[in-house]
C-alpha cells in the first residue's frame, strides 16, 4: 500500500510501484558507470577504501556468528569458501566488465590479496581474543590451536598476541584472589597449549614468564605443585608423575626446514628446557632448583606420614620411587629413610608388645608422635602406646609445643622407653607429647563417647575425672599450654557438650547433657576442624631460621680465621662447603644479609665498611 492510502505494490529495491520499477535501469547506470571508472582506472581510487571498510564489517560480523565459542572445529575452510564464494562473487558482479576483463582481473586480484589478509587477521584477532578460554579447553581445543597457528604464519600478529595474552594471564591469575592450585592448573594447559601453537618454544617462555615470576613469589607454591604431583585420583600433574619423564631423544634438526627464531626472541632460549615434553621438571624449575621441590616434598611426606597415625606407606613408597627416576636416589635418600623408619617402627612396635617381658604385652593405647601414641581413656586401666620412632636428623623439623602429660600417662611412657633401651642398647627415645592422636572413650552419667583427639584435647579433659571444675590459669599451670592455645582446645570440649564455661574462664564438666538430645554424635563427626588440617610440622619461618642458624658455627669459623668478610664472600664459601648434601639449605645473598644484620643487631657480629667481622 502507498502513502496516499491507495492499494499498490512497490519494489523493494527501487521503492516505485512495480509497474514503474526502475531496479533494471538503475543497475545499468551503476554497471555503465562502473565500467567508465575501471576503464580510468578510477573505481579503486574513488571507493575502494569504501568497498574495503564494508567488507571488512561483514568479515567481523561473519567470524563472530561463525566461530564464537566453538574450539573443536577448523573454521579456515569454510572461511575460504565464503570468502570466495560469497564476497568475491559479489565483488566480480560489481565489476561488469567480468573476470575476463584486464582492468577487472587486476582489481579483482588486488582486492582478493588484500580480503585474504582481512580474513586471516580477522580471524586471528578473534581467536587472540578468546586465547585464554582456548587455553584452559586444550586439548579439546586443538583445533582452534591449529587455526592460530596457520594465521600466525600468514600475519604479522605474534607481538599483538604476546601482549594480549600476558594481559589476559595479569588479570585473571595473577591477583590474590586466585588460588595458588588454579594457577599452576592454568600455567600447566599454557604449557601444552602454547607448545602446539609455537614449537620453538619462544612464545611459552615470553608469554608464561610474568606467572612464573608471580608463583615464585607465593609461599605455597611449591607446596600446591607437590600435593598435585602425589594426589589421589585422576589429577593431570598426578598422571604426568605416573607417565614418567620421557627418555627418548630430541626430535632431530632438519636443516632443511630450519627457521630463524621470531623477532620477539630477545635472548636464546634453553632449548633443552623449553622443547621437552616434561611439564614437571618445568614446574620444578619454577624456582630453577630441585632442591627446593626435595625439600618440600620431605615436609609433605612428614605431614602424611605422621598425620594418618598408621603404619601403611605402600601409596607412598610408589610415589618416591617414580620421583627418584626423575630426581636421582641421592636427591631423595631422606625420604627413603623416612619410610624405612614407619616400617621399622610397625616391627619394633609389634616386637615389643608380644614379649611380656617388656611389660607392654597387657597394656591398651596412646599413640604419640615421634612416637606417636593413642590412649583408651578410663579412670584405672592401662595404656598401650604405640610409637613412630624417627631417626631426626633425616626428618624435616617438627612443630614444637610444651605439653605437661598427666603422670600416669608419663609412666607408660617410660616403660616404653625403657623396652626400647632394651632392646636397642645404647639407644634411647625423646618424646614429643604435643604430636600424635588419642583414642577415648569416655563414660558419663547415661552416656559413652568414643572419639579421636589431640593429645593436648586428651589430657585436658583427663584432668576433669580429678575435680570438675578447672580455670584456664589451673590448666595451663598443669598442662605447661599457652592460654591461647588451651582456649582453642577447650573449645573442641564446649562444642562436644562435655565442658562449659560457667564465668571467664573457668569451665566445669557436664556430666548430664542440658538440653540436647542423650545420643551422642558420631566417633566420625567428633573431629576439631582445627586440628584436622594443621600440619605437625614446624612454621616455614621457624624452619628458616633454623636452617640459617645451622650456618652460624661456618660463619664463626670464617671470621675467626679471616678476621673479616664481604657478605658476598661469605655467601660464595657457605655455597662451597656448608651447602652440600641432599638436605642442603639454600640461602640467597639477600637472605644472608639479613640474618647477619639480625646478629649485628644482638651484638653478635660487627659491621664496618662493608665487612663484617667478631667482636673482640
């Protein structure tokens, strides 16, 4: 219908009525027209910027319905094919001269080379722009791997994609509000990704350096790539550990299909490094030291070892023998006799609980680690203790705590000793009451709990069959326990129903349960969070400075023979003699400076002109 309300039909293309439809002639003018400006050579000139800058659009708008979201599938064919199908067909029928025509077929090819670099950068931008995402779905995402890879190739976008990405890593990993874990998973699918994408190995050293920095800087980095190394059930870096390292050779160089590096490679890669199939010794080098991974895995193996108060080591003993084909049995002889001392002490243990001659055959259970024990709890019977005896100079330094046990208790403790002294000769037990679990079973009026604890949370609680009232002052008297952390067991007691608090701290035993129900909870939900994650071994800065005390007696011996040293000579002569060994300690420059400052400080040492020396 027109404007004028009168009913007719109009042509879509010209907006006349279909009886004066002008579409025919209009396209002659526009094919005369085009014809006179390609015979001037004048068409390009006047709207080829035009004709360039629409294509392009439609090129962006295509890609985008096209490709969004979609990794599995090669979309550079069916580019291709629309390119050259659908655009150019319409750009041949713009030039009516046809194909045939000199001036057409020069402008065609024209056009064709410089919509090809369209595609292809159109294309690449996309795929840069979803990188990340590609990244993390490898490999299901080879494909889209593979298409970057022929773009990359056919453009000059390596730098764009380099910075982009980096940008991408900064802003969406590298920030406090990720987890170490997640890091390292994205750092790992990086690896393989980048990999496919660029052989050479120059793309995954420059893209991946800022996360690399990032996770040096995180203390539990190398705890995260440890726990992920030797979890249970399917994990990535778990199978990478289980494949093993690859033995076989580098592909060999064909010099015929040699290329020189990319213009990014700012220094020569570690080819070595970089082309090898190991993501393991890559993480490992996060710090460039094995050392370090030997030393935090020690520290794992003590917490698992200790914390799961069994003497079961058969998963472990797997772990450790693939890690010694990767780090050497020298790397890893602590660990080694770490576990030989859990198998020993299931022997010893077993050995002396069967000879009554011991006096241990008739007794029931605290176990306690380094000896680890657990204790039946009830008012007359007797306690079987059940040890883990560790060689310490091979084991990682454990936590330590003061804990006054109950002298009962203590006397068990002694007989035990004393079976040990026995059967070993010249060779006795320090205990370590603080560590380990309890086994209770507690009776009350109407009521019988069996649950696990700490053996601090067993011995308060035992103090409360001799009076039932207690204030903190009383216990940590008895106990020789800081108030703050006697406060955060006894909160295990109140959340049991077993104790509450009557005034500021002072707390009397419930014998009857005030308005809950009389079945107790179950043995497995009676678990102190708290307790269930802490890890029995020492802080990583008591460790520290335990470690960096060990080089005090080299630097005494250095000073008194050299009167005074430069710190970095010092650090060069510790490096030399005291740093050896498969538990050797490492120390930087800037963290002995800081420990030598610390003992000028305590008048210790002195500092003059650079050199430290004794004070005389």
């Amino acid at each position: 219908m027109n404007e004028s309300g009168e009913d007719g039909l109009q042509c879509g293309g010209c907006s006349f009525e279909l009886e004066q439809c002008r579409c025919e002639k209009i396209i002659e003018d526009f094919h005369s027209t085009n014809r006179i400006l390609i015979e001037l050579e004048l068409l390009e000139r006047i709207a080829g910027d035009v004709l360039t800058s629409l294509i392009h659009k439609q090129i962006e708008t295509h890609i985008q319905d096209t490709c969004k979201g979609s990794f599995d599938v090669s979309f550079i064919p069916s580019l291709e094919s629309w390119l050259s199908t659908v655009v150019f067909g319409w750009l041949t029928r713009l030039y009516s001269s046809g194909p045939d025509c000199p001036f057409t077929k020069k402008s065609l090819n024209t056009f064709k080379m410089k919509l090809n670099h369209l595609l292809y950068e159109t294309y690449t931008k996309t795929r840069i722009e979803q990188l990340f995402n590609i990244i993390i779905e490898y490999p299901d995402s080879g494909a889209a791997i593979e298409d970057l890879k022929v773009c990359l190739e056919k453009t000059d976008l390596r730098q764009y994609l380099t910075t982009k990405l980096q940008n991408v890593l900064q802003t969406r990993l590298l920030h406090p509000g990720v987890n170490t874990s997640d890091i390292i998973t994205a750092y790992v699918a990086s690896i393989r990704a980048l990999r496919h994408l660029d052989s050479t190995g120059i793309l995954l050293e420059t893209v991946t350096m800022p996360v690399r920095h990032y996770l040096r800087g995180r203390d539990d980095t190398m705890r995260c790539i440890v726990m992920s190394l030797t979890e249970d059930g399917p994990g990535e870096l778990a199978d990478e550990l289980v494949r093993g390292e690859e033995t076989g050779m580098q592909d060999p160089v064909h010099w015929e299909d040699w290329t020189p590096d990319p213009i990014d490679a700012h220094t020569k890669p570690n080819r070595e490094r970089l082309n090898g199939r190991d993501i393991v010794s890559m993480l490992v080098t996060v710090y460039g030291s094995k050392e370090m991974f030997v030393h935090e895995y020690r520290s794992l193996l003590a917490d698992r070892l200790l914390l799961q108060h069994s003497y079961n080591t058969e998963k472990e003993i797997r772990y450790l023998e693939l890690l010694k084909l990767r780090f050497g049995d020298s790397q890893l002889h602590y660990c080694e006799v770490m576990l030989k001392d859990i198998y020993d002490s299931k022997r010893l243990n077993t050995h002396l609980h069967s000879e009554p001659n011991f006096g241990l055959a008739s007794q029931v259970r605290w176990t306690n680690a380094p000896l680890i024990g657990n204790f039946k709890y009830a008012t007359f019977q007797e306690f079987n203790c059940t040890c883990m005896i560790l060689s310490a100079q091979f084991w990682p330094m454990l936590k330590e705590e003061t804990l006054e046990l109950p002298q009962k208790i203590k006397e068990h403790l002694n007989v035990y000793t004393k079976a040990f002294e026995t059967l070993k000769g010249n060779r006795t037990l320090n205990w370590k009451p603080h560590l380990g679990s309890v086994d209770l079973e507690i009776e009350l009026k109407g009521r019988s709990i069996n649950l696990t604890v700490t053996p601090t949370q067993a011995a308060i609680i035992w103090y409360f069959q001799e009076k039932n009232q207690w204030t903190i002052d009383e216990l940590s008297s008895t106990l020789l326990v800081p108030q703050t952390v006697l406060r955060r067991r006894i909160a295990f007691w109140q959340s049991q129903g077993l104790l509450r608090e009557t005034s500021t701290d002072t707390f009397l035993l419930v014998e009857e349960p005030i308005g809950r129900s009389l079945k107790a909870p179950a043995a497995s939900e009676m678990i102190c969070e708290d307790d269930e994650t802490e890890s029995i071994m020492a802080s990583a800065q008591d460790q520290r400075e335990e470690e960096l005390h060990a080089f005090w007696t080299y630097i005494v011996g250095m000073l008194g023979n050299l009167e005074s040293l430069p710190p970095e000579r010092i650090h060069q002569m510790l490096k030399m003699f005291a740093s050896q060994g498969p538990s050797a300690v490492e120390c930087t420059l800037q963290q002995l400076r800081h420990f030598l400052d610390q003992k000028v400080r305590e008048h210790k040492l002195l500092f003059s002109g650079g050199f430290y020396r004794l004070p005389k």
